[in-house]
C-alpha cells in the first residue's frame, strides 16, 4: 500500500466523522443508542439493569470497534467516544455517569493508562462523586514493550482493556457488587501482558501517516495511538518475529515484563490491528501457540480479530493473561456484543 493510498479516506468532514460513524454504528445495532448532544453510545436496555453495576469506558476513536463495539448484554454499559486518538472531556463522561446511574446501583469506570484518559476520567468521577454517585475506577496498563518505566506514565493500555470488558461485563450482569469488580479488576490489571508490532504505520482522517516505516523493517511496541515504537526491527519472517516480541514480553530485564504464574495457564488474544491479512494473522497464531507450547505454557482460550485497532495499521498485537477457574468462567459467560470474537478452546 503507498503513502497515497493510505491517506485516503471516504469521510464527510474530519470534524465530524466520529458523530458520524456513530450515528451509522446505532442505525444498525438496536441494542444501543446515542445519549443526544454527546458522543455516548449506551444500552438501549439500561433501564433494566436495576441494581446492578454499570461498567463504562471510553477514549480516543480510530480503534475501531473499540469501544463502541463492546456495548451490550455481558461487557460494557455505556462507552463515551473522544475525536481520534482524543480522550473524550470530564463533561462527557460524567453525563455518561448521571445518565447511567438512574437505573444502575453503582458504576465502574475502566480507564486506560493513558495521561489524557487518567485526567478525565478521574475528574469525572471525583465530580459524580461530589454530587452523590457511587463510583469507582480501575486503570488498565498492560503493555510489556518498554524496557524502563521510571520517566513514564507507566505501561500503555492496549488490546488487554478488551479481556477487562468481558470480565467485568460477566461480573455485572451476575449482579456482583462494585467492591468485589474493583477488587478482581485491579488483580486482572497484574496478570495481563500485551507485545504489539506494525509493519506500517496509521494516518488520522484527512491527515498523513503519523510516523514512518522503513520498507524493510516493523516496528516493535507500538503504541495503540499511532506512537513509534520502542525500536524498529529488520523483517525477517512470522516465526522469528512472534519470538522477538515474545523473548520481549517475558525477558525479566525489560521491567514492563509479563510474569507467567506456577501453574502455567494462560488465554490468548492475538488483534489484528487493522489491515493485516488473515494469512499473516493466523500465521501469527500458529507460532505463537508453538512458542508458548514449547515453555509449557498451557493455553485454555484463544481470541483473534479486529478487535482494537489503530485505524488501518498493518500490524499485531498479542495479549496474554494468567487465567484462574474463576476470570475463565466469566471470559466463558455469554454475550451478544457484535464485537466479541468467536472463543478459539483448547484445553
């Protein structure tokens, strides 16, 4: 793909192309709506939910389906979309709160470590709380691609925020409190790893790609906004690659490191994040299970799709998460989210 085709993009007004997409995203999916005036996209079942906990997140859009796609029976409440790679404003996400805590007997907000989302979201809640609201948050930072957090935000939210929905979107419709999803969300939040790569880069609406790829390279640790990666890596072929990325999660050096538990028992979420073709995708999967196999990793589920992309990035991410009897019951329990991808059982 050129530079020039990259940059081209069917859209009405740069401006607007979020509302827009999300106006279309609710013509077809009636289990949702738009909150008027807002970029809110919420259950259009919320007024059933009594006494349960209503679960909201939300962030810059261009990660498509992300996290508009994950609203409904089993994962999220409500999600508030921001303009692209934007985090949406404290206003937003505070009429998110209000509007969902009519019916609701609590809300938990799922925030990405990111500086912007942190900011909003937590002036959001420290707001609906003042006025009478029961709200908490729990911060999700899996990334494992850099080498030395000390002079950052500290590890990246990525495609793991997705395994966190469904959890926690299992929880609240099994009526659990707020008290315990925090508790279990902030144990989740230590037992996920994600490793991305991108062989191209993205471009926002209307603008140009937002960092450059050498013909014969990939960028390893890419950021879930565009953002260069921690270095970039000559392209060899999938085998060797899906073993750099994954000497680089576990490699007890790099202090972002994914801890594999004693008893050796993971799931897999292998997102395609955005245009990566399905033979390079599951070529992905193949060596990925192969490496893991081969440390006597035991992998129970494996997830695959697109399932939070970076616009029309050419790349992969792999995320993986210490599994107990009891996350692997939820990740287990139904849902009829459009965007949840087909459970892959292996063990």
């Amino acid at each position: 793909m050129t530079r020039n085709n990259m940059e081209k993009k069917i859209i009405n007004n740069p401006n607007r192309c979020v509302s827009d997409s999300l106006e279309g995203y609710v013509a077809v999916n009636p289990g949702v709506q738009l909150v008027k005036g807002y970029q809110i996209i919420i259950r259009s079942d919320v007024d059933q939910l009594k006494e349960k906990v209503a679960v909201i997140t939300g962030g810059g859009s261009g990660h498509e389906p992300c996290a508009t796609g994950y609203v409904g029976p089993g994962m999220l409440t409500a999600a508030v979309a921001g303009a692209v790679f934007s985090s949406p404003g404290a206003h937003s996400i505070l009429t998110a709160i209000r509007t969902v805590s009519q019916w609701c007997s609590g809300v938990l907000l799922l925030v990405a470590n990111y500086t912007g989302d942190r900011l909003n979201f937590g002036c959001a809640a420290e707001q609906a709380k003042i006025e009478g609201y029961n709200v908490e948050s729990v911060t999700v930072g899996e990334d494992c691609a850099l080498e030395n957090v000390s002079k950052t935000a500290g590890r990246r939210g990525l495609s793991g925020q997705i395994i966190m929905f469904k959890i926690m979107g299992a929880m609240s419709e099994a009526g659990k409190p707020l008290e315990e999803m925090v508790r279990v969300g902030s144990t989740i939040c230590t037992r996920l790893g994600t490793i991305g790569m991108a062989l191209t880069a993205c471009c926002l609406p209307g603008g140009r790609p937002t960092f450059n790829v050498k013909d014969d390279e990939i960028e390893l640790g890419l950021g879930a906004h565009g953002e260069p990666g921690v270095k970039p890596l000559k392209i060899t072929n999938t085998k060797e690659t899906v073993q750099v990325m994954l000497d680089h999660m576990l490699n007890l050096d790099n202090q972002s490191h994914f801890v594999v538990t004693k008893d050796k028992r993971v799931v897999m979420l292998v997102n395609n994040l955005g245009s990566m073709t399905q033979i390079e995708q599951y070529t992905i999967i193949k060596e990925a299970v192969n490496y893991l196999q081969d440390k006597g990793i035991n992998i129970l589920r494996i997830y695959t799709g697109r399932i939070m992309t970076t616009l029309e990035m050419s790349g992969s991410s792999i995320t993986l998460l210490n599994i107990t009897d009891e996350i692997l019951r939820y990740l287990d329990a139904p849902t009829s989210v459009p965007s949840w991808p087909k459970i892959f059982k292996t063990g």
